[in-house]
C-alpha cells in the first residue's frame, strides 16, 4: 500500500499478526492423550506428529489470515458491485433469533458480544452460554449469513456453482458441521408449487417473490439475497474429564486445561463473513473477465447486459 496506507499499489498485500499471549504450559494433557472429538487423533493418525500448544492449524487461530483476506475482499465488493456481505448468530442450542433479514445491520449485530441482532435473543444465548461454561461443557449454534446487492450471474454452472464454492469455503472452517442455502432442508418437504421462486418484473427488472432458492438457481446468482446457514458443533475442549486413548494406545481419562470457548458460535461470525467475502470476490473477478471483457467486442452477442450487470456498476 502507499505511505498513507489506504490505496494499493498492486502488489501482494502482507498481512503479520504477533501473538504474544501464549501458554503453551496449558497443553501438557494434549500431549500425552487425544482430546474427544478434536483433530489431535487424526492430524496424528495421518502426520505422525501434531502441533500440541493450541493446535496448530486445527486451531481456529489459523482463521485470522482468512478475516484479514476477508476485510479486503468486503472492500471490493463494496466498492465495485455495492454487495455487503453480514453474518449473525441465529441459534444458540435450542434458542432461536426470529430476524428479518432486511432488519440486519453491522450495528445491529455488533451491539452484543453474542453477535445476534435480536437482544432479546441475544440475552437468552449469553445466558445459556454461561451455564454451560459454569458447568465445564460447551455448546454449539448456527450462523447465518446474508449477501445483499449481489450481482446476478456469478458463479459457473457445473464444478464451480456458487453454493459449491460457498459451501467448500465455510465449511473449511473449524467446528462446522453443516451448510444450507436458501430453505434447506426444509424444502425437501415441500412440493414444487409451494417451492417455486415466481419471477416478475419489477421496475424493468425480473425478479421473485420469495426466495426459497437463496439467491442462487442453477450454480449461478440471480441478484437476490443470498441466504446461508452454517451448523457449528460444541467446542470438542472442556472442562470435564473424559474418557479418550493415550498417544501410546491406552485407554485413559483426560481433563485439559488451558482458554477455550464454551461456544464458538460467536467468534465464527466474522469467520463466515470472510469466506462468504472470498468466494463472491473470486467470481466477481471470473464474471468480469468471462463475460464483461469479452463482451467489449461482442463476443457474448447482443443480450449480455441482460446476463451480466458488471458494466452497469461502474
């Protein structure tokens, strides 16, 4: 970037965090045993050796270079595309957030420490939090996320479908367990006509009057919100002793020590913001380069603005 650190000038941007507050001293258990449901066992059943002190890239400290990417790829499609990308927690256990996602803001989301938009929710999930952190146990959540003001047409229509890439991406995160875009799950329970996104002109513009499909039908944006959900497990590290196997193969009792979220939940917010970020930069990119550059010469005939609106955003 230049001396006043707000332009770049096209070189790779580098990014170095410090972490200065370790306790390495606190993983002495993790060394001897596996914890329940971590990644010690498998990074060690396929490395033969295992980063002890906090985890190493099963941690969810790897995941500050991601939010770092994240902030600048938000910048981009900010300021390019006018597409804002905001996460929350909706669920904490069996407490849900009843929110409309035309009411989400950053403000909103950020006035709590559990990351929820709705305080009455978010005064239920703090609470169920901490009893589970009195107790020594964990618990896990869901994160929704919502694109507003995405471009139509990103995504490719076979390997590379939007949901595909937004689905490898956050669920490479730590602690996820499931994905789901648009109903779901849920919309295996309908039939066609209650499931179908009707199309109608709005103002010149098609657009649907319900939005089961999440903003993406075919692997492709169809300039509607795009709606995410991401299922976050318990923190496998409690307080708790727990039966589990020694790394020379016997069966032991463990009770690890050391930080550990009682609920990641929280915490993922801007992890699933970051990603969801990468992955839209990504095809905005490809979009613009595939169809906008090409379509310069009339290469994409005639009807490209109506299946591209890159050159209508600047």
């Amino acid at each position: 970037m230049d001396p006043d650190g707000n332009t770049t000038l096209g070189t790779p941007i580098a990014i170095v965090v410090k972490n200065k507050d370790q306790r390495s001293g606190d993983y002495s258990e993790v060394e001897a045993a596996y914890r329940p449901s971590h990644a010690d066992a498998t990074y060690d059943f396929k490395y033969g050796i295992r980063a002890i002190a906090g985890g190493g890239r099963s941690s969810a400290r790897e995941t500050i270079g991601r939010v770092a990417a994240g902030a600048v790829a938000k910048k981009l499609l900010k300021q390019v595309a006018g597409t804002e990308v905001l996460a929350y927690v909706s669920r904490v256990r069996e407490i849900e957030a009843k929110v409309h996602r035309d009411q989400v803001t950053m403000e909103n989301i950020e006035s709590n420490p559990v990351r929820c938009p709705d305080p009455t929710s978010a005064d239920a999930m703090y609470k169920a939090i901490d009893e589970v952190r009195t107790r020594g146990e964990s618990c896990g959540g869901e994160v929704t996320c919502i694109v507003k003001g995405c471009p139509k047409g990103l995504g490719e229509p076979v390997f590379d479908k939007l949901e595909a890439d937004l689905a490898k991406a956050v669920m490479s995160l730590p602690a996820t367990k499931g994905f789901e875009i648009g109903s779901g799950f849920e919309g295996s329970k309908m039939v066609g006509s209650e499931h179908n996104d009707e199309y109608y002109m709005d103002d010149g513009e098609v657009k649907t009057r319900s939005n089961r499909s999440g903003g993406v039908q075919g692997g492709l944006s169809n300039g509607e919100d795009i709606v995410l959900r991401i299922a976050f497990k318990p923190t496998a590290t409690i307080a708790r002793k727990q039966k589990t196997v020694s790394r020379d193969g016997n069966d032991v009792e463990m009770l690890a020590r050391g930080r550990h979220d009682p609920c990641v939940v929280p915490r993922a917010v801007p992890m699933v913001e970051a990603m969801v970020a990468l992955v839209l930069a990504d095809h905005l990119m490809r979009h613009y380069a595939q169809c906008e550059l090409l379509s310069r010469d009339g290469a994409l005939g005639p009807d490209v603005k109506a299946r591209s609106q890159f050159a209508a955003l600047h």
